[in-house]
C-alpha cells in the first residue's frame, strides 16, 4: 500500500470520527431524536397519606420529570382518564382558563414538556387510537414535577408521556369499560 492510499485512508478514518454524521446521515438524526425523557429527580410522598385509589402511595418515592419525548405526527403517549369537574379527580381548575370542565367535553391536560409552559393552552391536538382520531382541546397541565398534594389532589406526579384525556375523548374513540386506565395512543398538534 503506497503512502498516499494510507494517508487517504486515515484522512477518511479522522473525519469519520470527527463528523459520524457524514456516514449515517439521517440516521444519525433519527437516534439525536430518539432520546428518551429520562427523570429529573425524584418526589417523595408524605408518611401520612390520603385514602383513595389514585392517591400517592405514604413514603413511595416517585420520578419526575422536566421533559416529554419530541412531538411528531404520531407521538406516542398513554392516555388516562381524568375528571375535569368541579369534585372531580383533577383537583384545581384548569391551569390555561381557570375553570372546571364537564366531562361531556372533549379536554385535555398534557405532561409537563408537551404543555411547554401554557403555549397549547386552548390548542386542539389530535389523538388517534383503535383506527378513530378527535380532536382535544388543551385546558390543563399533567404535572410531570409536583404531586401528593391538596393542588394535585392528592396523587402522584404524571407520567412524562401523558395524555390525560376527558370521558368525552374516550367515548369518542370508542374505549369503554376495562379498556379505561393506561391506553396506548398516538398524538399530534391540530
């Protein structure tokens, strides 16, 4: 092998290791985009607890999260039921209008990250599930950071990829009886 091909050839060698990019190009991308919400820290529950299904577990310690995953035309999430009334299981009213919503409509409250600070606040998304889609408007926050207290009624910090969704949305996409809790579903902005 001559001179030049070994300088060629380690030329080649530095710059795929300088810029890995140049080789796998979008692929390189894709994996950047692929990285996953990893917790932020962790929130521990009260030794004394509220007595209710959904409430904090006394002394369990919870992950939270600053993050979603990156929003596409498909991201996925897992929806929840969520009782948006007055007395219902959301606590407070809703953080983007101040209010409480019946459960006849179409709302949802979004993890942390995918709220970003209130910018979808009255924003439809879209979400598909079991070969039906609607569209949801945005009205509340799914804190993904506070929990196991009176302002989150009571229950743990959401899930960073929650959806946290309205009996309307759920009879809308056709989900009912034990099919209700932790559904896998797919979400876009409207």
């Amino acid at each position: 092998m001559s001179t030049t091909s070994i300088l060629v050839l380690a030329l080649a060698g530095l710059l795929l290791v300088a810029f890995p990019s140049l080789c796998s190009g979008r692929a390189a991308h894709h994996d950047h985009q692929a990285e996953k919400c990893k917790p932020s820290g962790t929130l521990e529950s009260p030794a004394r607890g509220h007595t209710c299904d959904e409430c904090c577990k006394p002394g369990h310690i919870y992950p939270t999260y600053q993050c979603s995953p990156p929003i596409s035309k498909q991201t996925k999430a897992v929806m929840t039921l969520n009782d948006f009334s007055e007395g219902g299981d959301g606590g407070d009213p809703s953080e983007c209008d101040g209010k409480f919503h019946k459960n006849s409509e179409r709302v949802v409250a979004l993890s942390t990250g995918w709220y970003a600070k209130g910018k979808r606040c009255g924003k439809n998304i879209r979400i598909h599930a079991k070969g039906r889609s609607v569209l949801a408007k945005v009205v509340d926050e799914c804190d993904t950071l506070h929990g196991c207290d009176k302002p989150h009624a009571f229950q743990p910090p959401c899930p960073h990829n929650d959806v946290d969704a309205s009996q309307a949305v759920w009879d809308a996409l056709g989900i009912f009886g034990d099919e209700v809790g932790d559904f896998p579903i797919t979400w876009s902005d409207a």
